[in-house]
C-alpha cells in the first residue's frame, strides 16, 4: 500500500484517440465515438483525472456486457417553453448528456431559462464538463445527476441508499477564470477511490468508514466493506437527497434501491438520470456588465488575505483554465498502473497501445 506511484504525461490527442478507437472497435458509430471522446478528454485536460480515460475500461466492459447501447436513438421532447426531457435509449451518457447541454442552451436563448431533464442514460464523466457548455453562450450552467453507484447513507443510517450525486455550477465572467464548481455530495467521488484502489494508495481517514462498526476505512481494496462520508454531515446527505430526486424521480429514472453499483454490473440497464439548467444572463442584465462586476468581485476574493498555512486564496474552477492550458501542451498525466490497464484494453480489441502510438 505504500508503493511509489510514477506517471508519465501523454499528448492529449493521443489520449482522445485511444478513446475513439476503442469505441469504434466496440461499435460505437464514428461520430458517437468521437463526442466520447471529446468530452472524456476534456475531463482529463480540466483535472478531473477519475472521470476521463480512467474510466474506459469500465465504459468498455459495459458495452461489450450489453449493458449500454452502442448505437442509441436519443430523443428530446420538448415540454414547455422552457422545459425538455431527453431520453438516452441506454445510451453512453456523454451522448446523452451533450444532447441536454445543447438542448437546455437552445431553451434558454429563446425563454431564457431551459430545464432538461433526462433519462434512460448512464454515467456521464465529470460533472463540470457539462455545466461549462452553456458558458461561451454567455449563460450559468447547472448540472445534477444520480450518481450510477449507491456508496453513501441517508444520514444517520447504515444501508447504501444514496450515490455522492455530484452538483455543477459554472458561472461565466470576463477575464477572470469562470467559476466551476464541481463537487461530489460525498467527501471524495468513488472514482477517486477506485483510482486510488488501482494505484495501491491509501485513502485517507474521514473518506470512508465501515458499514459494520463506523470506524475509518483507509484500505481502498476493502471499500466494498465501508460507506462514503457525506461532505458538511446531514447537510451533503440532503443535498444527494434533493439532487437525486430532481435528477432521478422528476425525470422517470432511477433513484434509491432502484439503483444497482454499475461497478459490478455489466449487462443490466442503469436508467440513469440527469437534470442540466442553463441560464440566460442578459435576461437579468447586460452580459458585459455581469462579467465586469464578476471580474471585480472575484478578483477581490482571490487577492484577499490568505488564512496562515494556506499560500493564498483559491475559487472554483481558477485553475480549470490553466490546467487545461498546461495538459494541452505539455499531455495528460497518467499513472503508470492506468498506463498498464489501457494498453491490456488496446490489445483486447486490436487496436494500437497508448505506447506506440
């Protein structure tokens, strides 16, 4: 467990192709398996590093199991005004999940708000990817999900009935970075464990605890045996309830026991459910006055003082574009167990390793 992990940087498209080629291999149509990528990708670059090519094994099993629909008919019907719901068709949900980005986008250019919610989908990725789609059309983004695992209890109970339900809130501004905040309802995502499980790290205590006797799990390998902590105690247990129930329950998909671990699951069909808002900031008052005012309060909060022991002040998403900006260039940093799992995967379908590519 306590092991020296190394990692090496891969260029970003490398990345991607590795992605687009193992889907095609799969079934995936070309387009399909592109988007995929694209936002897959596009994870790894913003630094969600469980949430991109880490999960292509998974994603990969699932469609071989026929747990997913490699060629998905995605519908959007439009309910309202400003409200829509898109069915996946048990497609991947990054396809999904696109759909009801630009779907929510399209609604609120012409009423202002949109509200999509969908359904028949499966695990999407990172949370922020689809929350920041609304930002170059000048608009707020929100995102809800149930997550695709049950790993948390209602607060005060023992029995897995919530999943960490993450939330995305990207709000545009001017030449300050963007806010995105894109967090977990639970202390850490369980993809964050499952990648410190592959790397054979331990976690760190006030992640999880046992179902058994409440005492601190730090074994990634027996997380089977313990529950996630939710963030803020009841306060992140009720923000998973209210978020799954918008995303789960107001859209037809599935919530509570309904919801099975697709961890361990490759052929039964998730009915994951997703909510995306997006907002029309000149609605409420001219975009560059917006983005002015966000620019000086956020430049007041990133300059202030910083608490002794912290080197200064950080917001959500102010290293998103810097981040990205770095990967893009320099590549996308992969630990070397992941490094090993992606070019076993490669060579199961027939198609060239990470290596020699």
């Amino acid at each position: 467990m306590d092991q020296v992990t190394t990692s090496s940087r891969v260029p970003a498209q490398t990345v991607a192709a590795l992605i687009e080629d193992s889907f095609k291999a799969i079934g995936l149509p070309a387009a399909d398996a592109a988007k995929c990528a694209e936002l897959m990708l596009e994870a790894d670059l913003t630094g969600a590093d469980a949430h991109g090519v880490f999960r292509l094994p998974q994603y990969v099993k699932r469609l071989r199991g026929g747990g997913v629909n490699p060629k998905p008919d995605i519908q959007v019907e439009k309910t309202a005004a400003a409200t829509a719901i898109v069915d996946g068709d048990n497609g991947m949900g990054h396809l999904v999940m696109a759909r009801a980005a630009e779907t929510a986008i399209a609604l609120a250019r012409d009423a202002g708000v949109g509200w999509v919610g969908a359904r028949w989908s499966n695990h999407a990725g990172a949370a922020g990817v689809y929350a920041a789609m609304p930002l170059p059309h000048g608009m707020v983004g929100i995102y809800g999900v149930v997550a695709s695992a049950n790993h948390m209890p209602v607060w005060g109970g023992v029995e897995s009935l919530l999943g960490t339900n993450p939330v995305a809130i990207a709000i545009p501004a001017g030449e300050e970075a963007p806010i995105v905040l894109d967090v977990a309802t639970s202390v850490v995502s369980y993809g964050t464990v499952k990648s410190h499980r592959l790397q054979g790290k331990p976690m760190p205590e006030g992640w999880m605890v046992n179902s058994k006797d409440g005492t601190p799990l730090t074994d990634p390998a027996r997380s089977s045996e313990g529950v996630l902590l939710p963030i803020g105690a009841y306060k992140g247990s009720g923000l998973a309830l209210v978020l799954g129930l918008l995303a789960g329950p107001l859209n037809g998909a599935a919530f509570g026991r309904e919801v099975f671990d697709f961890n361990y699951n490759d052929t039964d069909v998730c009915n994951t459910g997703h909510f995306m808002v997006a907002l029309d900031v000149k609605r409420f008052t001219p975009l560059d006055t917006f983005k002015a005012e966000m620019d000086r309060h956020l430049r007041d909060l990133r300059t202030s003082k910083p608490l002794p022991g912290f080197d200064r002040v950080r917001l959500p998403g102010q290293e998103r574009r810097a981040r990205r900006d770095d990967r893009l260039k320099n590549g996308v940093p992969l630990p070397r167990e992941l490094m090993t799992q992606l070019d076993a995967l490669a060579g199961e379908l027939g198609i060239k390793s990470l290596s020699a590519r």
